[in-house]
C-alpha cells in the first residue's frame, strides 16, 4: 500500500469485468482478506488529520476560550471541567450534523465531494425520509424551504449553546466548591433538543446523523438534572450504549465482522496476522479460531464486563485498569478505520471513559447508588432501555443505531442490481454528488479501475453474512446477474442522501420508492434485495425484492445459520430461501435481451 497510490486488486480490470459475477467476490474476497479497501495511506491520514486539529483541537480551543479557562495546552487544568465535557457534546453534535464527522470522506463512499450532509440537508428537493408515517405535519418525501430553515435552526442553535460562556450552578457550586467556569446555560439547550427531535421527526437522517439516539439524552440531562444527578445519569448512558451493543454481538454474526474489518485497518502491517484471522485463507475465508476469540472475549465480553465494573466499581485501581480497557477499546475502533468511519465518536468515547469515570469517580459519591432518588434511577435506565430493547424485538420499528447494534454485524441491508446501463438514470435524482464510480473517474482512475473499486465494497458485503443471504436472493431471482452492475446499497444511499451510517433503514423500500419518483427506471432496471436484522428471539432474517418501478415484488427469509456457513462467494449455490409471498410481475430482460444491449456498447461498466 503506496502512499499516495492505492493498493489496487492483482487484476487486469477489462478481462476481469467479464468474469461472473460470484467468481469476481471470490477474487475480491480474497483481495480484501489481504489488503481490505486498498486505500492509499494518504486518505487514512487525511482522517487522523481531522480527528486531532478540527476535532480534537478544534473543539478543546472552542471549550475553554468560551468557558475561560486556561489554554488547550494546559491539559491538566480543563480536562474535568464539566463545562467542557457539555461542549465536546455539543461540538460532536454540531460537526457530525454539519456532516464533516461521522460518514465522511472516501471511506464512507464520499470522493467528490468528500462532505455529504450540509450539501445535501440545505438544499430544496432532495430525498428525506421521515421515520413513522403516522406523525404528523410530516408526509412527503422531498426537502423543502421549512426543512432547511429547521434544519439551519438546528444548527445556529447548537452553535449559540456551544459558544456562549457558561452559567453559574448551585449544584455545582455544593459539589465542586472551586469550581469558577459553571456549566453551559440550561436555557440554551432547550432549542437544540427541540429542534433534534423536530428534524428528526421530517427527516430521520438528520436525527442520525446527529448521532441523536445518544447526544440527545445527554444534552437532556445537561438541562434538566442538578449536577450529581447529571453525571450519574451520564454514567448510565455511557454504559448502557457499551453493554447494549456487547449484548448485541451475541450470536452468529459478530464473529464474520471481525476479519474483514482488521484487513482494513492500515494499523496491522503484517498480511500473515490478517490472514490468520481467516479459517483457511484463501479457501476458506470463515472467521478462524483467533477471529472468534478478538469478537467474542476482544469484543463482547470487554463491552458487557468492563463498563459494569466502572458503573459499579468503588476500587481506584480496578476503575484504573477498566478505563483503561475501555480507552484502549475505542483507539482500537478507530485504528480500523471502519467504513462509516466514526472516528470523533469513538474519541470522544474514550474521553468520556476518563472524564466520567476518573475525573469524578464513584468513591466520591459520583456512583449509580448516590443517586438523589431510587425513583430517577428507575426512571433513567428505563428512559434508556426502551429503543434498546424495542429495537432489537422488533428491528423494523427501530433504527439500529437506537437499537444499540453497532459493529454487531446484524444489520438491516441492500444491494442493487441495475440491467446495463440503468445505474446513469440516479443522475435524474436532486442530489448533491454524482455515482460513486463516476466520482472516482473524476478523482483519477480509470474507468475500468473505478468500477472494479466499487465492486470490491460489493464483495465487502458478501464476507458478511446478510451478504450470503442478499447474494443468494440475488441469483434466485435474476438469471442476467453476471451482466448487470451490482451496488452496495450503503455507499449507493450515500450518493443520494449524503449520510449512511450502516442504517438499511435509509435505503429501504420508501427510500426506493423516493428515488423512482425521479430516476423514472423501467420494471426490471433497478432490482433491490433488502433484509431487516435478525430478531431476538429469531433464527432468520427477512428479505424483500423490491422492483424500483414496482415496489415490493417479493418476500422471504433465510436461516442466519445457512448464511454464516457458506463462504462469501456461495461456491456450492444460493443459501436455502423461504419465500413467503410474490406479486405478479412483468418478466425482466432475459439473456438474449441483455446481450443485444451490450452489443451496443453496455455492460459492467455502464
């Protein structure tokens, strides 16, 4: 991997693209295996760049000249003012709704331009997708003058918050006697959390964005708690967000996200370390002994003990030894660089972990038991537990951001497949960014090196195991696979959004409906398969076949145990499908069809 030129596949691209399209994910599987997305070292460093100025420094100047405190050098003398800890909330807050935080930049599927969010949000006519159909004052599915002055409203009132010096507290005062910078003015939050939940409620990718499932509680507790109160309801939330997604990882997908996702990371040199991760590269590229033991003693039992022991811990050095773990844990997230890339979350995680738990330890009353009433308590862990727990009984209700399922590898997802030269027709869409492949033609590559670049985000999805499935649903039903040109649908939902965080909920079947109303695609152009996450309580997974000019033409589900079990590029065939329902529909282009439009010049490439 150059510096400035990306680790490309060992393929010659044009003989390449005429390969079928499971024995391309082979290839690339095995590519990703070794050299994950190939980045050159230039774009990882492009993003520490951003995370240490703009984020971390950026937001440790913007605290403590607007708090007056000492400057940002003097670590020692602001790193547990609580005034600071309220503002690196409210800079996270503003950066990722602005959209230059989370989901940003190459790794997000963001070349040309890098920023989606702001580009996309303030402007008239592109897609929103509000979350419930029942609320409302919000129908429709286009963005119009209200939303981008609710939006811009959002923002300037999370700026105000953030900028404006802090406030005496009397609770404060009682239990941090010396304590001169106060705390932001609770009056100044009550407009962003208001208009968190109003955007949320138009446009649930604001809401997300936002990362709002967290901030917002937080910026809750911040306005209405007394200080003791605050910090033991901060503490709450923190583990909650920790253990809810340890618990998620329970099961049979977690163990398939942890190979793929350490051969992406620029942090881990060694190619024979990588492949170890795998139960027999290149033949078999399940996860291996030592993949199960970093997902499931690395991962969920770090995420479900340690943050017990810091919420309940009265010890010094055990407390010492779990922030350390949990810090460690973070740096380790964003050493990976994963695709959604949140990286300032994780930094301000691993922030929080000192502040919340050293800077004001529970042996100084700061523990879950000092609470002011038992009552609260309940409330609180109550208020926190809903979403978690409603969203993993029922994932098509609830995002799986709310749903605590980060990294969990049980999501809700999409790929497309468009007949030859169909994908153009996305250019229709009001939007700010054109197709992923035609930003990198524009950035440089080769056209042919552009597509064989998206396809291996494609075979990213396939070593996962809902890409089993969706691939499996995919040969089912369209006998022209090989010909068509097949998308991820994150990074697609990205070029017409601005945002993904690894959501389905974004590019489900409304957002396809909200596409068509203006890529106008014919029955048969653009065939979506879509899965929701696996259910507790479940062993499958339920899939749809969405016809962009027809909707839902087809529902089904799959065994999450069939689906682990096979390797990326199902060597021995689609996995089992249970279909549940078909609609009647016109036939799709057949093989003849296809080969006449690739006579006239069409194909993978389209």
């Amino acid at each position: 991997m150059g510096f400035i030129e990306p680790d490309l596949p060992a393929v010659e691209p044009e003989h390449f693209l005429r390969l079928p399209l499971m024995e391309r994910m082979r290839i690339l599987a095995v590519n990703w295996a070794e050299h994950g997305f190939g980045s050159p070292r230039v774009v990882h460093t492009i993003y520490i760049l951003k995370l240490i100025v703009l984020y971390a420094l950026g937001g440790i100047v913007v605290a403590t000249t607007t708090s007056h405190l000492p400057a940002f050098w003097h670590v020692s003398q602001w790193w547990n003012q609580p005034i600071v800890y309220q503002k690196a909330i409210l800079w996270t807050v503003l950066l990722e709704s602005i959209g230059i935080a989370g989901s940003w930049g190459p790794l997000a599927g963001k070349v040309k331009p890098m920023t989606g969010g702001i580009r996309f949000w303030a402007r008239p006519r592109t897609i929103r997708l509000r979350p419930w159909t029942w609320v409302p004052f919000t129908a429709g599915d286009r963005r119009g003058w209200f939303d981008i002055t609710l939006y811009a409203a959002l923002l300037v009132s999370v700026a105000v918050a953030l900028f404006s010096p802090g406030v005496h507290s009397d609770s404060l005062s009682a239990a941090v006697p010396g304590n001169t910078s106060g705390l932001v003015n609770p009056a100044l939050l009550v407009a962003p959390i208001v208009l968190l939940v109003l955007n949320g409620l138009r446009d649930k990718t604001i809401f997300l964005a936002a990362r709002g499932e967290q901030y917002l509680p937080a910026l809750f507790f911040f306005a209405v708690l007394p200080f003791v109160d605050m910090i033991i309801a901060l503490k709450l939330l923190i583990v909650v967000v920790w253990v809810g997604a340890g618990v998620s990882k329970f099961g049979k997908h977690f163990a398939l996200v942890v190979p793929p996702m350490v051969s992406n990371s620029p942090s881990v040199p060694f190619t024979w370390f990588k492949r170890a991760h795998y139960r027999d590269f290149p033949r078999d590229l399940r996860p291996s002994r030592i993949a199960d033991v970093m997902a499931h003693v690395g991962g969920t039992t770090v995420e479900v003990i340690a943050p017990l022991v810091l919420l309940f811990s009265t010890n010094r050095w055990l407390t010492l030894a779990a922030v350390a773990v949990m810090v460690i844990f973070h740096l380790f997230i964003v050493s990976t660089f994963p695709l959604a890339v949140p990286l300032e979350w994780n930094a301000l995680f691993a922030y929080a972990t000192v502040f919340l738990f050293l800077g004001f330890p529970n042996w100084h009353g700061y523990g879950v038991f000092d609470i002011s009433s038992p009552w609260l308590a309940l409330g609180l862990i109550a208020g926190l537990l809903v979403f978690p727990i409603l969203g993993n009984f029922r994932p098509d209700k609830v995002s799986f951001l709310p749903s605590m399922r980060q990294y969990a590898g049980n999501w809700a997802s999409a790929v497309w497949a468009f007949a030859p030269g169909a994908e153009g027709k996305l250019d229709q869409v009001t939007r700010s960014a054109k197709n992923q492949v035609d930003q990198f033609v524009e950035f440089g590559y080769e056209p042919a090196w552009a597509e064989v670049t998206m396809q291996q985000v494609v075979a990213w999805r396939t070593m996962h195991s809902q890409g089993r499935g969706l691939f499996s649903v995919l040969l089912k039903n369209l006998p022209d696979l090989d010909a068509r040109t097949v998308r991820e649908g994150e990074f697609l939902c990205n070029s017409v959004i601005g945002f993904n965080f690894g959501d389905g909920h974004l590019h489900n079947a409304d957002f396809v409906a909200a596409v068509q109303r203006e890529a106008r695609f014919e029955p048969g152009e653009a065939i979506v398969v879509w899965v929701e996450s696996q259910a507790w309580g479940s062993k499958v997974q339920h899939y749809q076949v969405i016809d962009a000019a027809l909707g839902v033409i087809e529902r089904g589900a799959w065994k999450v145990a069939d689906a682990v079990a096979e390797q990326p590029w199902l060597p021995n065939g689609p996995i089992p499908l249970a279909v549940t329902w078909t609609r009647p529909q016109p036939a799709l282009p057949g093989p003849a069809e296809i080969r006449a439009e690739q006579a006239h010049g069409h194909g993978a490439l389209a």
